[in-house]
DNA sequence: CGAGTAATTGAACCCGCTCAACTATCGTGG
DNA sequence: CCACGATAGTTGAGCGGGTTCAATTACTCG
C-alpha cells in the first residue's frame, strides 16, 4: 500500500535533447555552452543553498545528492536524495527552498532557468510531462508525511530500504547504501544512533545482511513490506 | 524562515470561468450538468477514499476537508486542510492516493478527469499554473517533512497556528479552527492529548488565548514566528 | 600502518505517548 | 427550561521508544 517507487515519469524527460531537437540553444545567447553545461561536483560539495537566488535548472546525469531544509539551530530534515536522470529545481521559485549538496561525486547538466521557462511555453506537452513528475514528487512527499508523522523507527528503515532497492531495480536483492548514518537519520527523522541499531536489529532478525556498512541485502522481502506498510505487527 | 504561507496560486485557477469561456462545456457531453456540477457534503461525510478510482477533479467552493493517509492498523497521517479555492486531485492519478472527508459542511465543484485532461492539452498556460501550484503543494510538503521529522511539540503548534492565520488573512489576530483537536493531532503527528496541553502552555505563556476551543487568538505574533522556525530557545 | 572519520554499542534520561478520569459543550426530547 | 446523553476537550500519572551522551570498534585513505 504504502510502497514508495521512486517514479521514473522525471526520467524520461529529455532536457539535452529538447535543448538540441528545438534548436533553442542557439537562439538564447551566444554562449551555447551554458546551455545543458555539463558540471561536476565531488562529494560533499554544495550545488546551491536554501535561499540562494534560483539561476539554473539542473538535471543529474550520475551520482546521488542530498537535498535539505535545516532550522537554524543545525537540525535538518533531507527532503530527497535525488539521483540519476532526475530534474532539480523544477520548482521554477524564485529562491531555492533546499540546500543541495553532493553526497558521492556527482555530474549533472544545468540549464538556465530563463531558457527552462521559455522552453516550457514552447514545446507543447512539455508543461503536461513536467506536471506529472512535480505529482510524483507530491505523491512522495504525502508518503514521507506519514512515514515522519506515524511510523516506527523499524517501518522507517524498512520503508528507506525499500525505496533504495526500488531506484536499483525493482528485484534487486544487494542494495547499495551511498549516503551516510547521519544523512539516513536526517530523511527519516531518526537520529544516526537509532538508525544502527535498527540496521542491527532487523540483522539480528534475520530481514537483511550487512555485508559492510554502505551495502545490504534484502534477506526477507515480505517481511520488509510489511514492516514499511506498518503491518509489522499484525497477525 | 519556515513561514508555511499557503499560496494562493491555486485559488487564481477559475476553472468554472475556463469551462465556460471555453465553450468545452457542451462539447463533452451532453449532461452539461457533470460539467462543474457542484456538490456539497455536511461535516464527516467521505468525498473519495485513498485507492478509489479518481474519476474527477474538484475545486472546494466553501468549508474544509481533511485528506489523509492511513496505515493497516488506522495510523493516520493528515496531509492537507483544503478550503476555499483549493483543487483537489490535482495529482491526476489513475487512483485516489489519499481519502478525502468533510470537515465541516463543503460546497464544491466537480469536473470529470477526462474534461480536465483535455483542458490542459487544450488551454495554452493552464499546464503552467498548474505546475505552479503543484509546486507551491510540494514546497508545502517539505516544509510539513521538516515539521514532522525535527520540530519539537510545541514548534509544531506554533508553526499550524501561523499557517491557520495566513490562510484567513495574514493580519488576522482572531483564527476559527475548524477541525477537532485529533485531526490537528494526525496532522502534525502527535496525539490529541500533546495538542491540548501544548495549547495549555501557550496560553499560560500569554502566547495565545482560548476563548473557546474553536477560536484562537494570536497574543505574541513574533514569539510564535520564532517558535515556528525552530529559534524560540535561542538567545 | 597509523590517523582520522564513520559506525556501532552501552547506559541513563526525557519528551511525548498511553491509559484513565474528569469537565465542558451541544443537541434533543420530555 | 432543564435533564440527559453523547461527544469533544482537558488534565493527571506513569511509562517507554527514541534520544543523548559517552566509549569502543571498524573503515578508509594517506
């Protein structure tokens, strides 16, 4: 009921090729190259902050960020960890609302927002398919509300491992784990301590195997399901 | 910092005037009718329940629902307070991903997803507010993930009260508060007990006052903002 | 192989929850 | 008009899941 299949609708919108289908690149300005400019950032660095001045549209070609809101006595809470093929800043605001920062080395291409917008009254179609993939990030978002707002530590980590395996093939039994403890309690409203032992428990449970901190395997997958529906515990 | 504003992109869509300036109305069907019919629901009554099939779109005339998701064991997680102008199923998705009930007595309108859709194909610019207010909806959504996931009890009251105000007006010192003390609750993922006892403490403070247990009036506007965005304990 | 960082584990604590009793409000019929 | 019942809200006492603080272990990368 409550699986959260990162939807692929962002995915098939082909910014780079619009850009060059559309012989819009060469009518915005000289520079060409600013248009689907390929950037590349190591791991850790920041592609923008919360409140920044919103200039460019990015979509990632490889690698994984994390996106975050923060209070200013340093809590944070990470909205998404968007990865390949998925479109930043679609929200088209004047001021990014998230901090976006790399999480592996990552490469993504930018678009500036000016020619995004012009693009969107353009093509027609292109504002139908960008309203489809802003709707599953909602339908994401409603699903994350309830796993913040009512589930258990163990539903959470179950519903995170899950929606990992779900990004790297729906049957993928090893998942790959690129961010960090601390980074995993901060999507979920955990902390970083609670997160191991919950990775501990359901170890100990015989659910999942940690072959080494950045790698799980998904041991027992309807078991996993029913914890992250939070049927876990009925009989 | 983390003013919840609601917009009011959404409530600039006159999807009754595009029905009729559009002359769509009596291309779809001949039951003019089904076009924009409007419907009312008294207080608790069910509009659509999470997995219906989502054969319309609504537009909320008066009155406020509640849309919320729930979990096997009836964990329930409030996403949304729509009222007045709000539309509803925006999302455009085969099926119903959360249930919509009547708060109090609603008045709204009704389209049939299939008029909608064309509308979208048909009218130039409507995909564009429509994205804009799916992307108000989302940022909405990630500010209610940090509430939910790092704020503390009382940070959430405050942060619901302000986004109460801002709905009836941004001045308004005296706010109805319409739904019960458990909906606020499943809302803001706490229990209806925390609610009132929060609510309590903030009168005792001299924050707000209580005159009746649907009326609160805002006495210290700058205290609350600053407990909204998580600095009421800094120096 | 050693230094620094990330992850794990342990022990005590606390915020918000649970369970329970009480109070206020409101509609309804005698 | 009041008694009554039903529902919503408030308040109290004790508990517990997850946090906090602290120490230990495991990686990772020069």
């Amino acid at each position: 009921m409550q699986v959260q299949a990162i939807s692929n609708v962002a995915a098939k919108i082909d910014l780079a090729g619009l850009a060059a289908c559309q012989g819009l690149a060469h009518r915005t300005r000289p520079q060409v190259a600013a248009i689907g400019y390929v950037q590349t950032l190591d791991a850790g660095e920041t592609l923008f902050a919360e409140g920044d001045a919103a200039a460019n549209v990015y979509q990632v070609i490889s690698g994984t960020l994390r996106l975050y809101k923060a209070l200013p006595d340093g809590r944070r809470q990470i909205v998404d960890f968007p990865s390949a093929e998925q479109v930043l800043g679609l929200s088209l605001a004047d001021q990014h609302v998230y901090t976006a920062e790399a999480i592996t080395e990552v490469t993504l291409r930018r678009y500036p927002r000016a020619w995004f917008e012009r693009l969107i009254a353009e093509v027609p179609g292109l504002a139908g398919r960008l309203l489809a993939a802003a709707r599953d990030e909602l339908r994401a978002a409603q699903d994350q509300m309830l796993l913040l707002g009512r589930k258990t530590a163990e539903e959470r980590i179950a519903s995170f491992l899950l929606m990992l395996a779900g990004r790297s093939g729906a049957l993928a039994q090893r998942v790959a784990v690129p961010m960090s403890r601390s980074d995993i309690a901060d999507y979920l409203g955990l902390t970083m301590e609670t997160v191991s032992r919950m990775f501990a428990k359901m170890k100990q449970d015989g659910v999942i195997a940690l072959p080494s901190p950045v790698r799980v395997e998904l041991r027992d997958r309807a078991r996993l399901a029913d914890l992250a529906a939070g049927a876990g515990a009925m009989h």
